[in-house]
C-alpha cells in the first residue's frame, strides 16, 4: 500500500523533481488564457513537439503545487481548456485535489491522482474517471482515510514525463466520452486500430511492483509503432494487449506484454495468451513480450504450448524490441501470399 507524502520538504524536492523532468522537453514558452472566457488566468506555458502536451507549473497563493496540461498547441494569446491538473498540496493532506504524491514502503515516491478531473463539463468528474481509466490502481493511505488512486508513474523514472503524458491523453479521452455522450470506448470491429486508452488495468488491489506497471503502457504503445512501422496492420481490445490482423481483418497474432520477469508474472502472462487466444480463430500466433529472454527450460515449456518470446530493452526512455523482424517474417510473408 501507498501512504501520502505530507512533509512540507519532502513535497517541495518532489515539485522540484517533478518540474525538473520536463524541463528538456519545452520547445517554447506561449503566452495564453487558460480555463474560459469570463474566468480564465493569464499565463505562459511550455508546450513540446514530441510530447504532445503543453504544460504550466506554478505555486499558487491559495497553498499549493499547480501542475496543469492539456493537449495540442496552443495559438499564442488563445483562450485553452485544461485537461488535467496534476496538484500538490504544500503540506498536509488536501483530497480536493486530484494529484498526490506517494511513498512506497521501499521509499519510492511516486505521482498518483484520485480521478477528480474537475472543469466545467457536465458529467465530467471522478466517477467517470472510476469507470473509465485504464491504467495502475493501488490503495493510498492518506491520514485516517484509504483512498484508491491512479498510479501515474514513479518519480525517479527516466520514463516518467512519457507516464505523465499518457495519463493526460488517457484523461482527454475520457472527456470526450462525456462530450459525446457514448458509454463504450469500444468501437466496430472493422475499425481496427491501436487505442492508448485500452492499455493498463480496471481498478483492482492486487499488490504487484507498481514502478513496472507504470511501464506497460510504455512498452505496449511502442510495440504498436514498431510493428506499425513493418507494415503490420495493429490493432487491441479489452482481451489483447495487442493484435495482428491479415487483409480479411482475422487476428492472425497475439501479443501479451509483461514488465516484470518473475515466474508469477511470465505465468500470469502466458495463462491469460492462452485463454484469451480459445475464443478466436486457430491457427494462431501467441507472443510473449518481457524485459528479459527466460531461462532455456522456462523457453522449451513455453514452446510446447505454442508461446513464442521476445525481449525488449531501453534506449533512452524507448522500448526498442531487437528479435520482434526475425520472429514475425513468417507471419508477414503469408500476409503477402
């Protein structure tokens, strides 16, 4: 279980690092409106070609750490909604805010948020939240009170800018859903396609190495644009991290991404590969994605139920995936046939 940072200094060097991570993103300073005409705040914020996000942090009058994002970039002295706010109180606990900071037994901090999104939409707050994120839940225990949160990534991650931007693109999907009125994130089947909002987990309490997780979401999206970039046509689902299809839209090959190489986690994996590959046409290929290749026993057992592995590593804040042409040339040559 998590439990609330509340010390005044140890908040203030977790802003720090917090801003510190972004800092060698910000392309250029915009000056903008934020929130709506008739109640908007005049500001400058910091907006990054290859996040997709601007970003704005400063410490308010009222007592806190104001971290707010939003998507796209902004025309200069334009009136800009926020997407998400990211706050911290200065000290102490606040649970009007959204944003958290949390420690670990092991003395990990991590940033975490309560799904109050806040803002003037209609329908728009935590309950939708509740429904729809997709992602890492723990518990936090904050004062007398235990809270379930959204673990948004570690704070000493090299990865954490790219766990925050996926948070705030998650939080702008789910605002569409109130706009839209439209209860299902899912969509036709023939409208195959990789879907950010569709990575990570519905809220359960199942303890687990929650700096990994906060990875998968990572490494699922760069699998996508890795297998994107070989031609392959991918796609997910509730079932299916991520999927293959051939020309008649029939899924040729399943991948199930792991972040943790333990002998739970590669089991876990491989159960839910085999499971959910009972209720889609066979032949079919099952593909285990780690952070490291198992032992050559683990490998043998895994092959005899039809599971091939592959292993990716970190080149920066990236997951690159070396054996991912070799293994799937088979599959892209009966494609072609």
């Amino acid at each position: 279980m998590l439990k609330i940072i509340q010390d005044e200094q140890a908040i203030r060097r977790c802003q720090r690092q917090f801003v510190k991570s972004f800092r060698p993103f910000a392309d250029e300073r915009i000056p903008v409106y934020l929130g709506h005409p008739g109640a908007s705040v005049k500001a400058r914020v910091s907006w990054s070609g290859r996040l997709g996000i601007w970003f704005l942090s400063r410490k308010t009058e009222e007592g806190r750490y104001w971290n707010a994002f939003g998507t796209g970039r902004p025309k200069p002295d334009a009136t800009i909604p926020i997407t998400c706010e990211i706050n911290f109180p200065v000290q102490g606990v606040d649970r009007r805010m959204g944003g958290a900071l949390a420690r670990e037994s092991d003395g990990r901090a991590f940033v975490v948020h309560r799904g109050k999104l806040g803002g003037s939409r209609k329908g728009v707050g935590k309950s939708l939240f509740a429904d729809h994120y997709r992602g890492v839940w723990d518990i936090m225990e904050e004062g007398d009170a235990e809270t379930p949160v959204a673990v948004i990534g570690a704070l000493q991650s090299p990865r954490l800018v790219r766990q925050v931007t996926q948070f705030i693109r998650k939080v702008d999907r789910i605002k569409e859903i109130a706009l839209t009125r439209s209860p299902q994130m899912e969509m036709p089947f023939y409208q195959i396609e990789f879907r950010e909002a569709l990575v990570g987990e519905r809220y359960c309490d199942i303890e687990r190495d929650k700096g990994a997780e906060c990875d998968h979401g990572l490494v699922v999206g760069d699998l996508s644009e890795s297998l994107k970039r070989q031609g392959f046509r991918v796609g997910n689902d509730d079932f299916h991290d991520l999927f293959l299809t051939n020309d008649r839209k029939e899924i040729t090959t399943v991948f199930q991404v792991r972040t943790l190489g333990s002998p739970a986690s590669l089991h876990s994996g491989a159960t839910r590969l085999l499971l959910n590959s009972l209720r889609l046409p066979q032949p079919l290929r099952l593909v285990l994605v780690l952070p490291e290749k198992p032992d050559p026993a683990v490998e043998e057992k895994l092959k005899k139920l039809r599971i091939d592995t592959i292993a990716y590593e970190w080149k920066g804040d990236q997951a690159c995936f070396p054996g991912l042409k070799p293994l799937l040339a088979p599959v892209q040559q009966a494609d072609s046939a």
